[in-house]
C-alpha cells in the first residue's frame, strides 16, 4: 500500500517528467511578420568592395543599368518583423544583425518552445511561411498542393494580398540538435504558394531551435557568443514574381527587352538578372559581421532553392562543421549547416564561394576579427 506522502512525491515527479518531455512545455514565442513589398539594391554602396575598385569588366553584367539591363536594384518581396499585430511598426534590426541583409527574421525556439506566427500578407500575390524541421498540422504548413485537405486545413496554404493568418509550429526534440551537433540547429522558412517565385522573389529566413537546457532568454544558444547568418543566394530574378515590374521600371528601355526563354545563364538578358548574392548582397557590398579574438562564433550556412551548389570558405580563421575541422564548407540547393568558429586571427577576412563563376557574378564578402582587447565601435 503507497503511503499517500509517496503517491504524492511520486505524481509529482511523473507530472515532470511529462512536462520536460511534452513540446508544449517550453514558452510561447510569438512573431509578427508581414511580407512586404520593397525595392532592394544588391550592391547599395555602388563600387567592388572586395577589390576596391569601381565596377568594372564583366562585373558590369551584373551591376549596370542600362537600355536593356536593370542594375542591381530590383521590386522583391521580404519578410519583415513588426512589433505587435497592428502592424504598423517594424521591428528595429539591431547593427549586429544588419548582415543579414534580405533574410526574414532569424526566429529562434528552444525544444519545448511553441512558436506562433502572425502572419500578415502585404504584397499583390497569395504568399504563405512554411517551415523545415519543427512539427505543425495541416493548417500549418504554409504549402499548396493536392494532400487530400479542405476547409479550414486549406487557409494556410496561401494568405490572400491584404489578410492576415496564424501559423503554429512546435520546436519538438526532432527540430533540435542531434547527439554530437552543436547546441543548436538551422532550419528555414520561406513561401511556398508557387515556391520559385516566391523565393526569387526574396521570402525566405532562417529558424534557429536550440536545445532544451542551453538556450538564452531569447532562444539562443548559451554556449556561443556570437551568431552569424549567411545564406548563399543564387537569386534568379527572371523567376520572381516582379521581372516584369522591374524591367518597366529599372531598364532604360524597357521595349527593347526580351525575356529568357529557356535558362537564365545560356540567354544574354536572362545572365544579367540571376544574383550570386550572399544575404543578397553582391560584391562585398554588406555589412561585415564583426568579432573578437577568443570569441565562440556559431555561422548558420544556408542556400536557397534554385540549382545551387557552393564551396562557402573562410579566410584566415577555421571552423568545425560535421565533425570535421575545415575552412571550406559545401553547399547544395537548400544547404543548412552549423559550424563553429573560435577566431584566433585578428585581420579583415575574404568569405566567399569558391566556385568560380559565383565569385566572377560577386559572391564575395568579408568578416573582421578584431583583437581581443581592442576598444572598436562594432558597427559599419
């Protein structure tokens, strides 16, 4: 027979337990996050950072405007996060995270953590926020296509221009690290109403799920001291949504303009618009993230959806990445890869694609290590 003091210690010791276990026992994080239509420079501060010089050469496919070329800014649309559900103030990105440059907000979980999403959509076509790796229902899943659903199960699929949808995804112990990963893993979000459109488009964004027990208040891995995003993003601009919006507005003269037919890299007008960009930035025209000496620096190394393959390599400073210690990381299409960095060398450092083509069209960019001690404004 229990005694009822050891029923009761017992109860609460399997209550929990079930609690630790259950993917609703973590927080609520909640986000607020429109797709917004915006017009986005590739290559803002106008000149090859990387080199120094002004653009020159072949680079100029890529960063002239001219009769039947459109430059380097273009109509997108990205996610973007605002303060509260009226949605009216954005949400002020810090100088730390400015690299991130076109990316959606990182949204970060700890396993247990439900995240809940509002989602408000202001651009001119349906578009939708499907996630990779957490666990979510039918009504969450941000994708259209024939899996037997209706009703209700249907609205996620595609939020209509102007209207304003909840998605809710749940960062189980599937969605974070594995044993031996680091104390956290990258996913991805991005729309999925006609996924080639809407990712050339620019709706994309990375979702970080730390494990339970070594996350920050914010989601965050405790054990690092820095966290840098870099998406290698082969953007085809002849497959967005807004080709036809940009040409009528960038090209000098839009009537002489004729679209590919075919791919994009084969056709003359078609190569100028498919952007080698590293968080959609060409030429080493983003923010450099910064870092110290000493400093544990977790890189999430992502790539997007078209036909992609990319060599990621860090200059002067090594990371571990799968088990392995490297300087050179492969990517293919929709990469997700964690690697850790302890910087050891002080100096401003080449990060790039090592795959030829890709560092000729501007997938280049740098990072500065600074010393230990050093008394330096961080920002750009």
């Amino acid at each position: 027979m229990w005694h009822p003091a050891r029923l009761l210690a017992l109860t609460l010791l399997v209550s929990a337990t079930v609690a630790a276990q259950s993917p609703r026992s973590g927080r609520m994080r909640v986000h607020y996050i429109a797709a917004d239509e915006v017009v986005w420079d590739y290559a803002p501060r106008g000149t090859n950072l990387i080199t120094g010089r002004d653009f020159e050469g072949i680079q100029e496919l890529w960063t002239k405007r001219a009769a039947t070329q459109i430059g380097t800014r273009y109509k997108k649309a990205l996610f973007r996060e605002y303060t509260d559900s009226t949605f009216r103030t954005l949400k002020p990105r810090p100088p730390e995270l400015e690299h991130q440059g076109f990316l959606g907000p990182a949204i970060h979980a700890e396993v247990g953590d439900t995240i809940r999403i509002v989602f408000r959509n202001n651009g001119s076509h349906p578009f939708s926020m499907h996630p990779h790796g957490v666990f979510y229902d039918k009504n969450s899943e941000g994708a259209i296509y024939n899996d037997g659903t209706s009703g209700a199960d249907k609205r996620d699929d595609g939020v209509p221009p102007g209207a304003t949808y909840t998605y809710v995804w749940l960062a189980t112990e599937r969605a974070g690290p594995g044993p031996g990963e680091p104390s956290s893993s990258l996913w991805m979000y991005h729309s999925h109403v006609d996924e080639s459109k809407d990712v050339n488009a620019g709706l994309i964004g990375p979702l970080i799920v730390t494990a339970r027990g070594k996350a920050k208040p914010d989601g965050s891995p405790n054990d690092v001291d820095r966290e840098i995003v870099v998406a290698f993003a082969e953007i085809d601009e002849n497959l967005s949504w807004y080709i036809d919006d940009n040409i009528k507005e960038f090209a000098l003269e839009p009537d002489k303009v004729k679209k590919p037919l075919g791919a994009s890299f084969i056709d003359p007008f078609g190569v100028t618009n498919l952007k080698e960009s590293m968080n959609g930035f060409i030429f080493g025209n983003g923010p450099m993230p910064r870092m110290r000496v000493g400093d544990r620096v977790r890189w999430y190394v992502m790539s997007t959806t078209n036909f992609e393959l990319h060599a990621a390599h860090w200059h002067g400073n090594v990371v571990t990445a799968q088990h392995m210690r490297t300087d050179v990381l492969n990517l293919g299409t929709m990469g997700m890869v964690v690697a850790d960095m302890t910087a050891d060398n002080p100096g401003t450092w080449l990060f790039h694609c090592h795959i030829e083509p890709h560092m000729t069209a501007g997938m280049q960019a740098r990072f500065v290590v600074e010393p230990r001690h050093a008394n330096t404004d961080r920002r750009e």
